[in-house]
C-alpha cells in the first residue's frame, strides 16, 4: 500500500518512536511532584518544551502541550478570546480555515460574539484587503489565520496578515498543523496552534504557543498544569516523542520537502493530460510542498477513493460530498471549484517516485471506468 495521505497523519518518524519507547520507562510519573522519578519526567517534559520552542521560534515559557491540535486550536481561539472580553467580542476568520477554528466561533457567536469570515480567491489564498479592512473594524478581539489550507495546500499570506494585525493592534492566531516541521513558520503571529502527528510524531499530543504581552485567559476551569492553559496530566512519553519528531523533520525539511515538492510537481502537470475533465485545485506555487488536490468531473469522489484503495493507493478527498451528508467540504465551496471526484495526495516523507508513477498509471483507467458505469463515458 502507497500512503498518500500525510496532511490527515504523518507516519511515525522513527526517531519519535525511538524517543517515545525510551520515555515510557522513565517517564511515566507525575512531573508535578518531588521524587526522583517525578524529576526524571519534569525534566523530559521541559526538555521537550525547549526543543520544540526552538523548531517553532517560541521562548520555552510560551508553549503548552494538549491533547490535539484540534484541543490546541479550541483553546487558542477561545483563551485570547476570553482573555480580550473588555476590548470587544469580534473574531475575524477566513472561509477556508479549518473546521476547529470555524466550530470555535460557532461557540463564540452562541455566547453572544460575533464573527467575520473573510474570502478566498479561486486559488484558496485569503482577500488580503478584505482581511486588513476587518481586523481594523472597532472591537475586534482575534483574527485566526492558517499557514496553508489542509485540503488544497495553498499557503496564505500570515507575514502580510499579521502586519495588518499588528497595526491594528489586534493577535494573530496562527494555525500551523500543515507546515509544522515542513517549513518555516511565518513571523508576526500572536498565538499558535499544531498537532504532532501531522509532523511524524504520535496521536494525541498538540501544541498551543501563547505569545508574551497576548491577553490570555482560558475558558475551562482553572489547573495548575502547562501554564494554567491547558487542565489535565502531561503526556510525557507522547510529548518526547512529538518533539524528537519535530526536530528530526525540521532537520531533513529543506532536502526532503523540496523533494516531495518535485513529485507532487509532476502530479500536478501529468493528471491533466492523462485524465479527461480534470481541475487540479489550490496554487500552483505558493503550496505546501506535500500537498496537491484535484477534483473529476463526471466522478462519484467516494467511488474513486475506494477504487484506488483497491489499487493500492491510501489517498483522501476534500470533498464530503456522499451519499451521507449530500455536501461538498466548504473549503472547496468557499474557492467556487470543482467538487465532483475530489482526490487529496498529500506525499510522507520517504514517498518515492516509482509509488507516484505508479499512482499516475493507474488513475486514469480507474477514472474512466467510474465514468463508464456512470453513463457517461
């Protein structure tokens, strides 16, 4: 089997499993007490802390750990919030951020906030204009911005955004889950958010960066772990294993995205002149390095993703457009683009170029029989 869907879960990189092995013995006790093991875990916990302040150009006291990203974006968006209650209760955001941060407004629009969604362009990429005009808006508390979509890959203009912000003296979260550890994270941010397992480390470790001078009050009650941001014991072994991750991949990232960068490159050029009616999706080159998204025309999208399930081939759609929800995923409906057998290939590290070859010999046969027994072949 081809696993192409690392923007869903990076594989465990082998260094976060030799790390997360080795914590599990030593590790394992309450990093809040005194006693010698207690000491042991502290002192992997904050060693952690320092590596992955320094992959993500924080100060160690700056960064938190969760259970998720999605935990990490909640608390994020609703900390700052809570936090800047007495200079207004406005949330700017973009149609096409991620579900946490659009269901994080719901919640704050049902306690009597309000919230701006900004548009995208055809590409995916935020109305730069549109988005500075509303964080300058009276009473404006937080604007939320991610570093490139998860379903198209495009990236966004964070640097220019969080200028805007900045001058308006409003915080920029940041949502970094797809280009943590794959690239350089944008500078201006206020408050970040990302998820281990989208960079090779483990399930269930994310990471809430809250800068120093950003009002910050969390909504949940009060716990005296992670800086008072986050309740609940620390997953120590997971967190050693999330930062030794993030490190080994931020170390092989210029060699190995540019790689990925280079295959995901011919996907884009060679879908289009091999299968009819295609409309490959997001920009061209301000994208991820990892991620490339195209959509079928004439195509049921869950009866492509089975097929090249069939063929070998582990890939995911951005379309949620099934017999089930009848609905087309509101990334793709924000851009205006085609939804119909949407297919995301989002290239791990290590993919090969012999697994792409074989992915682009196969898909076209496999579209043009779906489209067969569809009638309209």
């Amino acid at each position: 089997m081809a696993y192409f869907d690392a923007a869903s879960s990076e594989p465990l990189h082998p260094q976060a499993r030799e790390a997360l092995l080795a914590a599990i013995d030593v590790g394992w006790a309450d990093p809040a007490r005194l006693y010698g093991q207690a000491r042991r875990a502290r002192l992997l916990l904050e060693q952690a802390r320092t590596e992955v302040a320094e992959a993500l150009g924080a100060r160690p006291d700056e960064v938190s750990f969760t259970s998720s990203g999605t935990q990490a974006v909640h608390l994020g968006v609703l900390g700052t919030l809570h936090g800047r209650r007495r200079v207004g209760r406005h949330l700017v955001t973009t149609a096409v951020e991620h579900s946490s941060v659009l269901h994080a407004g719901g919640v704050h629009e049902r306690d009597g906030g309000t919230v701006e969604t900004v548009g995208v362009d055809l590409t995916g990429r935020v109305d730069l204009d549109r988005f500075a005009e509303a964080v300058a808006r009276p009473g404006t508390a937080l604007a939320c911005l991610q570093t490139a979509n998860h379903e198209v890959g495009t990236l966004q203009p964070v640097a220019e955004a969080a200028a805007a912000c900045r001058a308006n003296g409003v915080p920029l979260l940041v949502d970094a889950a797809q280009t943590a550890g794959r690239m350089p994270v944008p500078s201006g941010w206020s408050v970040l958010a990302a998820s281990a397992h989208k960079w090779g480390g483990p399930a269930g470790v994310g990471v809430l960066v809250v800068r120093k001078g950003t009002r910050f009050r969390s909504f949940l009650p009060e716990d005296d772990r992670e800086r008072r941001r986050v309740p609940g014991f620390e997953n120590v072994p997971g967190i050693v294993a999330a930062a030794a991750a993030l490190r080994a991949m931020a170390a092989e990232a210029s060699q190995e995205q540019a790689r990925l960068a280079e295959l995901v490159g011919r996907i884009r050029e060679t879908v289009p002149k091999v299968v009819p009616d295609v409309e490959v999706i997001g920009d061209p080159d301000e994208r991820a390095p990892h991620i490339v998204t195209f959509s079928c025309l004439y195509v049921d999208g869950e009866a492509l993703l089975t097929e090249l399930d069939k063929a070998g081939f582990a890939v995911s759609s951005g379309s949620s457009c099934t017999a089930s929800t009848l609905r087309p995923s509101h990334v793709l409906e924000a851009m205006g683009v085609l939804t119909h057998g949407n297919v995301r290939v989002s290239l791990p590290r290590g993919a090969s170029a012999a697994e792409v070859d074989r992915f682009l010999a196969v898909l076209p046969e496999l579209v043009r029989r779906i489209r067969q027994d569809a009638g309209v072949a």
